[in-house]
C-alpha cells in the first residue's frame, strides 16, 4: 500500500511541475482554437480602464499620465480610479485630473473586492481592463486587448505582464522567473482559448460577463472573475503583445506574505471553482486540474511523499536513493539562499529557496482559510518602485 501511496505522490507532482508544462505545445497545436465567427471592425469598442488604489501616492500620478497616454480615442476611454478609504495623498492627486480621469470614493477601506464592484457598476464601456495602480501600459495595450474582442465567442482577454526585480532578493527573483513562466503556459493556453485565470495586472473582460465579487472573505479577483467566464461558456486568450510592466516587492518578505494571502484567497472559494472538473469540457478541466488544482496542494502531497518515502527506503535501493535526493534538495534551499547572496552570478542557486518557500506560503493559506476572516481591507505590500 505504502509503494502505490508513493507512486501516485511521486506521478502528481512530477505531472504538475514537468509532464504538464511539456505537454502543452502539443495540445496547443492538436487543440488550437479557431474562430468560428468574427463580427466585422466597423469601430473600435468602448472601453472602460479599472485601477482599484489604496494607498498609491507613490505611483498614482505616474500611472495617471501613463493612462492618458494610452493610443485609444479619448470619447471611447473612460478611465475609472476607486480610492478604496487611502489614508494618503491619493484621492487628492486622482481628483486633480478630473474630468479626464473619474475618481470613486469609498468612505473607508473595504478591500479590493468591493471596490471593484463599485467600478464596474459605474463603468460605461463594453470592454473593462483591469489592472493595478504600479502597472504602466504599453501604448498600445488598449487596442490589441480590445481587439480579440471582435471574435464573439471570446469572453476574456489576458496581456503580457513583464515583471522586474530591483529588489536583490531570492524571492523576487524567484517571482520575476515564474512570472515567465506562467505567461508561456499562459500562450499555449490561449491558443486554446482556455486561459486559466488571468493577472490582475492586465486583462480585460466583456462587461456584460462580469460576476460580482463576494467581499465576505479574501478573494483572488482577477481568478474569480476569469474563471467566471469561461464557466459561461466562452473563450479566453493570452496577447503577448499587449505589455505591461510591473516591479516586485520591495523587500523580499513581501513576496512571501502575497503568496500567503493568494493561497488563503483561492482556498476561500475552491468550491466556486470545481465545476472545472466538468469532464464534458475535458481541456478546461485538464488544465484546471493540472496547473492549479493540484500545484495548490503540492505541499501536502510533497509532505505525505516525504513521510512515505521516510518509511520506504531501507526497503529498496531505489526508495534510498530519493529519500536521499529530497533530503539535498532541502537542504539546498538554504545553502542556495546563503551563497547567492554571497555572489549574485549564482542567482541560480535561489531557485530551490523559492519553490520551497512558496510553497510553505500556499500551506500556510490553506490552514489560514479555515480560521475566521474580517471581510475587506487592503494588506498592501510596498514594491521596488517606491
């Protein structure tokens, strides 16, 4: 019993980190989506910009200007800023470029969730695009996210986030990689039409396919409402083209209390999220199964494969010499952490501290989201451009 328990760990994991992200190159070209019907581009669609903000006096302005800047005719870009109770200089710099920019007060801090509620009920245009006060646009963004629009079928639209690390740490290294990563899973995936979640950063959804937040607990909204529209029956795309940018936490502790906070968020709402498994959308499900559903319990299956593998392996050589393997990469996350502080050409050597520790984060979420939670409320974390 103890060697199938071992095996089937052992497959899982091995599935989500390596057989899965080498199987999408062929699923995107067997599976590729091609649009059935496109409506024909008479004009461009009217577009509403959501940027929920608390606290942003730091980057407000830069990313006011950077919006204004944006290549999409001014008389179809509303552009919508909900100061969520900011105990700072932020609703006083948005209210500033007004009417060009509208400002959507909340009289004290409510979390996100609420906040972008309250933006798309006073959003005008067809289209919204999300995305975050420290994230600046391409100029162009707005007319390649719009523009996937025309085919009918397609409910969800995700752009390129390029996120930098200034900060020096392992962890924003670490989260700078996987951002790079996640957006070449997120390629294949579009091309599929079956983009598993979006980035809060930069995507943009059809107005008539938002669903309202909950705000009872944390929730991963760009997830939530992404995820929300392909349960409706549409399509979602990656453009790598449509960039934006964005820097890492400031320190590297911020990393790991964001991870912590996204575990918890996507425990809150797991149940919303099964319906995934739906087998009469097989793709959907095999992405959602592969590359979220089992990545979020990793830890405890890499806990139960090491508990295991403890009681095996002075029963084969083969059971020894993994024991002993997981043992060095454990270990050489530490050992890894120290050395590439002590030479930064051995940045390298951090990949394991990272994956171990994120990992720790999504543990830590998964226990946090049975305990009791005030519902709103920002946990702002400072990042590498302040």
């Amino acid at each position: 019993m103890l060697d199938i328990i071992f095996l089937i760990l052992a497959f899982l994991l091995l599935h989500t980190y390596v057989i899965f992200p080498l199987t999408l190159p062929i699923i995107a070209e067997i599976f590729r989506y091609k649009p059935t019907k496109k409506n024909p581009v008479t004009e461009l669609p009217t577009v509403s910009l959501l940027i929920s903000a608390f606290n942003e006096e730091s980057v407000i302005e830069k990313k006011i200007h950077n919006s204004l800047a944006l290549d999409y005719p001014p008389e179809k870009l509303q552009i919508l800023i909900g100061n969520d109770g900011s105990t700072d200089r932020t609703a006083e710099i948005v209210s500033k470029y007004a009417p060009q920019v509208t400002l959507i007060n909340a009289p004290q801090n409510q979390g996100k969730a609420a906040m972008l509620n309250q933006l798309q009920e006073a959003a005008t245009g067809e289209i919204l695009i999300f995305c975050d006060a420290n994230t600046m646009f391409f100029p162009n963004v707005v007319r390649k996210l719009s523009h996937a629009f025309s085919d009918e079928k397609m409910g969800c639209v995700c752009g390129h986030l390029i996120l930098s690390d200034f900060s020096g740490s392992a962890l924003g290294q670490g989260e700078s990689t996987y951002w790079e990563f996640e957006s070449e899973v997120k390629k294949f995936q579009g091309q599929t039409g079956a983009v598993m979640g979006g980035n809060g950063a930069i995507y943009a959804i059809r107005k008539s396919l938002y669903s309202v937040l909950p705000s009872k607990k944390s929730v991963m909204d760009d997830f939530f409402i992404t995820i929300k529209v392909l349960l409706k029956g549409y399509k979602s795309t990656f453009i790598s083209s449509a960039i934006g940018t964005e820097q890492t936490s400031k320190i590297g502790t911020g990393e790991y209390v964001r991870k912590v906070r996204i575990g918890r968020a996507n425990f809150n709402y797991l149940y919303a999220y099964l319906p995934l498994l739906n087998p009469l959308r097989p793709l959907v499900a095999y992405y959602f199964l592969s590359h979220k559903l089992l990545r979020w319990f990793s830890p405890q299956m890499a806990i139960a494969l090491f508990v295991t593998n403890f009681f095996l392996w002075t029963q084969n050589p083969i059971y020894a010499l993994l024991f002993i393997v997981q043992i060095i990469f454990y270990s050489s996350a530490f050992i890894g952490l120290f050395v590439a502080k002590i030479n930064k050409k051995l940045n390298f050597l951090s990949t394991p501290f990272y994956f171990l520790t994120m990992n720790f984060a999504l543990l830590k979420g998964f226990f946090l989201s049975f305990l009791p939670e005030k519902s709103g409320g920002w946990v702002r974390v400072s990042r590498g451009d302040e």
